[in-house]
C-alpha cells in the first residue's frame, strides 16, 4: 500500500536525522583539530561537489531567475548561522545535551506554522508547546553551571533550524530540491572560506580527517536533501516531530563513541520535550480524523 504524503514526508525526516547524526559525529572529531570556518570550507567543498553531481544526473535545472526567491535566501542565511552555530556548540558542549535542545525544534516550527502559514494549532497543542519549552528550560536550567556559553550556542542553532525549514516550506516549487540543496551548499562553503581566518587560521589536516571530512560531507548533503523533500512533502506540524529520532542516534553515539552520558537533568527535559510533540502528533491525527469522518446521521423520526 503507497504511503500517504504526511507518511513519506516522516519517512524522509527520519533518514535526514540519520545522515545528520553521522555528519554530527565526525564534526565533533574535527572540531578539536581544527577552527568551524576551517571544517565548513573543507566540508562544504565536497558536499557541494557531490550535489552539483547529482544535480547533472537528475538533469533538475532552472531557470536562474527562478532564484531570484526571497524565500530561498532567507533558507540560506538561516542555514549559515545554524551550521556555524551547531558546530561550534559540539565542540563545547556533550553531544547528548545539543542534541536535547535541538528537540525543540518541531514545537518551535509548529508556532512558526500556525504564525505564518495559518495551520490550525488547537489550544491543547498550543499547551504541549508551553510544556515542551518548559522541557528546554530544564535543559538549559538558566543561571546554573549548565547555561554555557555551548548551550546559548546549541539554542540559537536550535532557532535558525527552525527558521530554515519553515522557508523551506515557503521557497518556489518551480525550483528542484537538489537546487535548493546546491545554493546552500555552494554559500555556505563560501561563507566558511571567509571565516577560517577571523577564528584563527588554517591548519594542517591530518589524513585521518580528511576521511571525516568526506564522510561528514555525503551526510551533510544525504541530510539535507530528506530535510528539503520532508518539508516540501508533508505538513510541516505532523513531519517536523521525526527529529526526535536524532536524539537517539545522537545519545548512542556519544555513548559508544565519545564517552559521554547525558545528566538526569538533561534527560527529564528531553523527556519532556519529546513527550510534547509526540502529543502534538496525536493532536493532530485526531483533527484530521474529526475532519474527515463522515457526519453522523440517525433514523429520521416521524411524529
């Protein structure tokens, strides 16, 4: 049986949570060898080899003035301030506890649904999104030793992410996903280049992590291209909630290959969290359903 578009919309959302948590892992190796400018000039260069390569095979051109979207540099420049500020907080912070604070992510993008593309968000959904931020308070816990500087960070990533994939939803269908995936790919590899300098300087790479670089690179450009399909396939209120999946991925692999376990704070927050957008699915099934089932009709009574 074909899956419905909601459905394939969080199929897609799964794999790029997936390809993120390896790309995730291997910028947390380089990110103590080497400055953020440095790995997203490296890394941007083959991800945006790889995806003009996929471009040409696709044959998904446009025309340029099909570019000229607001919309699709508005994804851009929130895409640039996610990466450099994502990436820098892994090299601060565990990566447990970045990954926690970026479950906030859907709640954040159904109150920028509801705001600016009119979706309908009933009042106890809205009240899951209260409890969900109560969630990254915990998480964060303001004025404690766990509101660092790599926390402040992993939360402004956590809102420009936000911001990405809601004018994601709003760029032009007349340009191809793997064009959106290119433009970004080929400024931020840019925007990377211009920094390397102002956050200390090249460094030589050691071979080891010219293999990170690659890998980091499909996954990077793997990810982002489930993320755009999601989006641009399912509603942003049901599709959004599969990036829970990337704590689980993120957890294990900070487990297995770092070393790092997540505090009972951390946890009891992304507890809670999770708990609230999984709430929000339900809400929403539930919706949909009243909307769809036929209306009730009894016998007609005659007096």
């Amino acid at each position: 049986m074909p899956l419905s578009r909601n459905a394939t919309g969080a199929v897609f959302m799964a794999s790029a949570m997936a390809s993120f948590a390896v790309g995730d892992t291997m910028s947390k190796f380089l990110v103590a060898d080497m400055n953020v400018g440095q790995i997203i000039f490296l890394r941007g260069i083959a991800a945006t080899c790889f995806t003009a390569i996929l471009v040409w095979r696709l044959r998904a051109f446009c025309p340029l003035r099909n570019l000229l979207d607001k919309m699709l540099f508005l994804r851009i420049g929130c895409e640039i301030l996610a990466t450099t500020t994502y990436i820098t907080a892994l090299g601060l912070t565990p990566f447990a506890n970045v990954s926690a604070i970026q479950q906030a992510i859907p709640l954040v993008v159904t109150i920028g649904a509801a705001v600016f593309f009119r979706e309908l968000v009933g009042w106890r959904r809205w009240s899951a999104i209260f409890v969900g931020l109560i969630g990254v308070m915990i998480i964060l816990r303001p004025g404690s030793d766990a509101m660092t500087t790599g926390a402040l960070l992993a939360l402004a990533g956590m809102l420009f992410t936000a911001a990405r994939d809601l004018s994601t939803r709003a760029v032009s269908p007349a340009i191809p996903s793997s064009i959106i995936t290119f433009c970004t790919s080929l400024t931020i590899t840019i925007v990377g280049g211009l920094i390397v300098h102002p956050l200390g300087g090249w460094v030589p790479v050691a071979t080891v992590n010219w293999g990170f670089l690659c890998i980091g690179a499909v996954a990077a450009m793997t990810g982002y291209q489930f993320a755009i399909l999601a989006m641009r396939t399912g509603e942003v209120s049901f599709v959004s909630p599969m990036r829970y999946l990337s704590l689980i991925f993120s957890a294990v692999a900070g487990f297995v290959v770092f070393g790092e376990y997540p505090d009972s704070a951390t946890l009891l927050g992304a507890a809670i969290v999770i708990g609230a957008g999984l709430y929000t699915i339900y809400r929403e099934a539930r919706r949909k359903q009243s909307l769809t089932a036929p209306p009730l009709v009894g016998p007609r009574i005659t007096r």
